[in-house]
C-alpha cells in the first residue's frame, strides 16, 4: 500500500475524541484531524500513516462550524506548537466536547451511559490560567513548546496560557546549553521561581530517558498555595493542580458528595503535599482520622510541615499498590484518590472496595482509566452514585473529574 503522508485530502469531519482531534474517514480508514471541528468539512494533509488509522491536520476549512474562533495563540496552527488543542473552538464548545468525550469513554470502556451533565467552567477564563509551565530546551540550547506528537521544539516569545511571569518568563529570551528544560512556576504571590532540568544519571531505558535533576536556579524556594482558605507552603517543584481555582473546585466536589462526618476515619491516597486531607481532616475533625499515602518524598516533606495543626490527619510514604492497601487498618468510612493519569488500575481498586468504606471519592484527569476504573468497582458491586466534570485544562483536550463511588442498595452492607 503507498502511503498517504504528506498527502491532501478533503474530509467530512466527524465526532471528536479523545487527545484532540476529531474522527473522520478515507479510503475506509479512521482519520485522527486536529485543527478541526464536528461538523466541518476541512481539506487535510496526512502526517501518520498507520496500518489501521490515519493522523491529519486540517489545513484548509471549506465548511466552517458556528463554533470556530480565530485562535489567539500565534504558534497554535497546525505543524507548530502542540500544548493546546481546541484553541480554534469556542470556550462553551470547548465544553461540550469535552462532555462528549467523557461520554464516549464510559459507553465504551465502563459500559455505563451518563446522566445528562455539564463540564463545568472554572473562574478566569481560558488564557492565563497555568501557574507552571516546563519550556522544552532544543540541543542548542533553545526554549520553547514541543510540537505535536514530536520531540521538536517550537521556540515561542511566550505562552498565553500562563500567568504572568510564567507564560512571559524571560527565561525564554536567553539559552540554556546542557539542560532538558526550564520550568516557571508561581504560587497564590506574584514570586515566580525557575527551575532548571537537567539530563538525569543513569542509563536510558525503553526510549525513555531517566528523570531530570530538577533544581531552583532563580526565585523563592518554597511557594504560597491555599485550598478552601487554608495556606500550604510547598516546594516550588512540588505538584499542585496549574489552574488556581481547580483545588478548591475539587475539594468542595468532594466534600459535598461524600459529606464526611465528624469522627469518621479517612484514606487519601496519592495525596501529594496534602490538600485533601487537611480539607478532608477539618471535615472530620479530631475525633476523626485521615491517613494520607504518597511516593514522592519531597510532597510528604511538605505535608508533614503543613498538617502540624491538625495531629489526626498524616501522610506516610508509600507506594499505592494493592497489597498496601488491602493492608490499611482500621477500615476506614471514606477512601479519596487522586491519582496520575495512569490511573488507579483495576487491583488497585478492587483492594480499596475490599476495605468497605461507606464512598469512595475519585478526582481524575483523564476520562478513559477512570472509566476502566469505574468498570472494576461496578463488576465488583459498587455504583457510579456521582460525577462532576471541570475544565481546569482550558484549550486542551485534557478534563478533570470527580466521581463517587458507592456500595449498591441490593450488596452486602460496607
């Protein structure tokens, strides 16, 4: 068969799907578009050639959606800048498609059709939102934004998804010979602290290249964060959610989907620095309990010295596997994860319904190993008793959820 890359072609565009593109199709083959909208007809230039499916960007639009917008970003256009992914569509349309992906992937992953929902709009709107971007740095040393499904850098002046002194950093005027990256990132304060990333000891494995050795070369150390009203002081490295209004927009998810009661005990895994469970240990307060469990030992250092009031709530190091689980005591009443967007898996989530707490409270970023997870729990004999989306990832096709999972009415009581 010859192959298409690099060819032209005119293509009916279909429904979106997961990762940014939208399904079309030629010569009988799936079609993969960026750049393009449901309902469009586009002409498009093949950039993959697989056996069973075809990648594109859609260069030329013949028929337009209603919800096409000039994107604002200079580098967003096809063979550029690969960060965002629907910068061509309108915020309410960005939304939409986003709820229909999340739909798509439970129908066909957890077999489960959705009650009617919103993906619900944070404050702020949909540029300058990101408090850390990590700027590639090309082999001469050069900053910028990988293009699309490419190890090529994009160089950019700016990026306009960040908040000031992080889409504008002057780090992006200079050259950083010898690094991977260089990284911008601020807190609830108008500090802003650079890091650099530099190649990692060890040897490459996989095509994967071990991880940097991350460093503070500029700016404060340590940064504000706040969750509900509570102040966090962590690492500048450390993880926190980029849109400054997403932690408190899942912490009062789940909070009023699990209305954790005074007295009752708590597991947080993958807690990170702690968010959660300082939220979650003020709702259950000292007569209660939360056990956090997390990898990084840099986010329990800051969780240590951001739960010192609250001596009911800790967070150890560990690894969330299933044995670790299955070996928490006592049972707890709640189970909350928030894990990388791998996901929990479905051993994972068998050992956490295996402690029978009366909900479990799940906070995802990514809609497809949700509902593989989802599909565990219902196997098991649990129910989706809840789901909230929320686009803290404006202009990507990236969307964070917040699912709750409960025993079913007829299974044996937790």
């Amino acid at each position: 068969m010859t192959s298409l890359l690099g060819s032209a072609v005119d293509l009916d565009v279909g429904a979106a799907a997961a990762g940014g593109s939208c399904v079309s199709r030629h010569e009988g083959r799936v079609v993969f578009v960026r750049h393009a909208l449901p309902g469009e007809r586009v002409r498009a230039v093949i950039t993959e050639d697989r056996e069973r499916f075809l990648r594109a960007d859609a260069v030329e639009i013949h028929a337009a959606s209603p919800d096409r917008v000039p994107p604002p970003c200079p580098y967003a256009r096809p063979g550029r800048c690969g960060g965002c992914d629907w910068q061509h569509a309108a915020g309410d349309a960005q939304r939409r498609i986003k709820a229909d992906v999340i739909r798509q992937q439970f129908t066909r992953i957890a077999r489960l059709e959705l009650p009617p929902f919103e993906v619900e709009e944070l404050p702020g709107g949909l540029l300058g939102w990101r408090t850390r971007i990590t700027y590639a740095v090309d082999p001469d040393g050069r900053p910028g934004l990988h293009r699309h499904r490419s190890h090529e850098v994009e160089h950019v002046d700016r990026c306009p998804l960040g908040v000031p002194g992080v889409g504008d950093t002057p780090a992006l005027e200079r050259t950083w010979p010898g690094h991977t990256g260089i990284e911008a990132a601020r807190g609830d304060g108008p500090e802003v602290t650079l890091l650099a990333h530099r190649p990692g000891p060890g040897r490459q494995a996989r095509g994967r290249r071990p991880p940097d050795r991350v460093s503070v070369v500029d700016g404060p150390a340590t940064v504000d964060r706040s969750v509900l009203g509570r102040r966090f002081e962590i690492g500048a490295g450390g993880f926190w959610q980029v849109h400054p209004a997403a932690a408190d927009a899942f912490a009062r998810a789940l909070l009023d989907s699990l209305e954790p009661q005074p007295g009752e005990r708590v597991v947080d895994l993958y807690a990170g620095a702690g968010a959660f469970t300082a939220v979650l240990a003020a709702a259950v307060g000292p007569a209660g309990s939360v056990l956090g469990v997390e990898s990084a030992s840099s986010a329990v250092a800051d969780a240590e010295r951001n739960l010192g009031d609250l001596p009911w709530a800790r967070v150890e190091r560990g690894r969330v596997d299933a044995g670790l689980v299955a070996g928490l005591a006592p049972r707890p009443d709640l189970v909350v994860l928030d894990p990388p967007r791998a996901g929990a898996g479905p051993d994972v989530m068998r050992a956490i319904l295996g402690l029978r707490p009366r909900a479990v409270g799940y906070v995802s970023c990514d809609p497809a190993t949700l509902a593989r997870d989802v599909a565990a729990a219902v196997d098991a004999g649990w129910q989706l008793g809840g789901l909230r989306a929320f686009d803290a990832f404006p202009m990507t096709s990236h969307v964070e959820c917040v699912a709750t999972l409960k025993p079913c009415a007829t299974g044996s009581e937790p």
